[in-house]
C-alpha cells in the first residue's frame, strides 16, 4: 500500500529535500494544493497550519506534529478520528542553554559590567552564585528533565511540579499543582514549562505571582495561557529585584502597546528558546513511519484528553 504525505510546515523546500534524501518506502510526497488536502493519509505538519484545514481531510489517518505543543489540535470541537504524535525529547538541550544563559547572565551581572566598561569604570558588583540556590520547574517531563539534570551541575535544590506528585530523576522534590503556592515562595528561580490544559491554564495567577520571593527570577518557556500577563506586569512594575524572562505568549506576536515590553527587569524573546529544527523532526518522523509500515506503535503518541 503507498502512502501519501502532505507537508503543511513553513519550510516545505526544505522538508521535501529531507525527506527525500531517506528514501522511505511507498511513501508518495503531494504538491501544496487543495487536492492533496483531501488525499493525503499523512499529514507532516505545524498545528497552526493544520489546524484550520484538519477538517477537509477525508484520508486522513496519521498527524506528525513538527513541534512539541499540539494544543491547537487538541481542542473539544476539534476531530479525534486519527493518530497524532508530536516531537519530543530535543527540546531538552535548547530549553536548558536558553534558561541557563539568561540566568547566570542575571546572577554574574552581565549587563552591569558591560554597562561599566562603556564608561571605563572599575567596580565589582555583588557576586551571586547558583550554588545551593532552588529552581522551580513547573512540569517534569523531558525538557524539565534535562533542566533539572543541568541544574544539579550548578549544585542547585530542584522541585518539580507535575500532576501525580509522580518522583522522577533528578528533582530533589515532586508535588502537584495544588500546592504550587507552597513552594513558589521559596523559589530563587522558577520555569513554566506546561502545556496547556485546562488545569494549567491560568496556574500563575496574580494570588501566586505576589508569592514570588523578592529577588526571583521567572521564566515561562511552555505555553502563554499559563500566565496572566498583565497580573505579571503589575508584580515586576512594583517589584523592580525581580526578574522574568519571557518566550511565550497568548498572542504572538506580543502587541505593541502591552506595557511589559517596557520593564526593565523584563527580557522578550520572540518564541525562540527551542525551536524544531526540520533535520531532527524528519529523523523522528521517519522512525515513526517504519514503525507504522512494520504495525508497531508509533512514538510520542498525544492523548487527545490530556492535550499532550
């Protein structure tokens, strides 16, 4: 039986190049028109471009997300009537080098110091290290695991948060979302990396942001709607020692006219802190499609409740 696959990604060139550079069996690669929409039994695809379109598909049997978050896809109204995988276990490494540079950035006094240099002044600042500090990760799964591996390097005191309370390597404590107040309070340094579900939405209220010790330093790195923004921007307008250092947001691109572009103890990054690079997806979505031509479950299978 040939299969046929439809690119709905942002750099379809470079997927088909890919692609077809691993010679994979029966699979037939469609054009980008409307036909292949409807013939397509495959889908290799962004969930923003796959979204509005996933409900034309008549053949279809098999979604490969090309990221992580599939939240768009996962919706109650949305078809459930297919197999969906998503990408995971490479955003570890890249999740970890963008916490880290920015918090040992803050923690060295980096703008400081550069700060000095341009007026050619000599004065050490207030040395802080990450030594015996604590991290909060909100989440415990493969990129909170890589960060809390990282973060035991730089002998730090890791909580992870996930929701059985399950123990999992390399967190020194594990608890449930119930009882994020509890220990965000005594958080030096505090990661979101949820998806979005409808118990994580909105977990970083205004009532647990005010909890947040005075010189803290918040990252979300997972998904926007975990964070009431604007509550943020009232906490660090009035709280200037501490930190955040944000990747994600409910709208992309941020608007304009959000006062929190603004704060100077804030740093935007324009949803870049692991992005799916097209060789590793197609190294995962070729695995995948062996395993569906030999019968055997596919990897990273999302469970439509749950949303991931």
């Amino acid at each position: 039986m040939e299969h046929k696959l439809l690119l709905l990604t942002s750099n379809n060139e470079r997927y088909r190049d890919l692609l077809s550079s691993c010679h994979l069996p029966r699979l037939n690669l469609l054009g980008d028109d409307p036909n292949s929409i409807l013939a397509a039994d495959i889908w290799l695809a962004e969930p923003p471009l796959a979204a509005p379109l996933i409900g034309h598909a008549r053949n279809l049997k098999w979604l490969q997300s090309t990221y992580a978050g599939v939240e768009l896809l996962t919706k109650p109204r949305m078809r459930r009537d297919y197999q969906l995988t998503n990408i995971k276990n490479i955003f570890g490494p890249l999740m970890s080098e963008y916490l880290f540079g920015y918090l040992l950035a803050h923690k060295r006094e980096h703008q400081k110091y550069k700060s000095q240099q341009a007026e050619k002044i000599w004065l050490p600042g207030s040395f802080k290290t990450l030594q015996g500090q604590h991290l909060l990760l909100l989440g415990t799964g493969s990129i909170a695991q890589h960060i809390a591996k990282t973060a035991k390097h730089f002998g730090m005191q890791v909580t992870g948060i996930n929701r059985g309370a399950r123990p999992t390597s390399g967190f020194d404590t594990v608890d449930i979302l119930a009882n994020l107040p509890r220990h965000i309070s005594q958080a030096d340094a505090i990661a979101a990396i949820l998806p979005s579900t409808a118990e994580t939405r909105g977990v970083l209220s205004q009532q647990v942001l005010s909890l947040i010790k005075p010189d803290a330093t918040l990252f979300n790195l997972g998904r926007g709607d975990v964070l009431d923004l604007d509550a943020l921007y009232q906490q660090l307008a009035m709280h200037p020692q501490q930190h955040a250092i944000l990747d994600v947001f409910n709208q992309e691109p941020l608007p304009q006219e959000h006062p929190i572009w603004s704060l100077s103890n804030v740093i935007i990054t324009p949803h870049i802190a692991a992005p799916s690079f097209p060789e590793q997806v197609v190294e995962i979505f070729a695995d995948n499609y062996h395993k569906l031509l030999n019968n055997e479950p596919l990897s990273n299978p999302v469970n439509f409740e749950r949303g991931y």
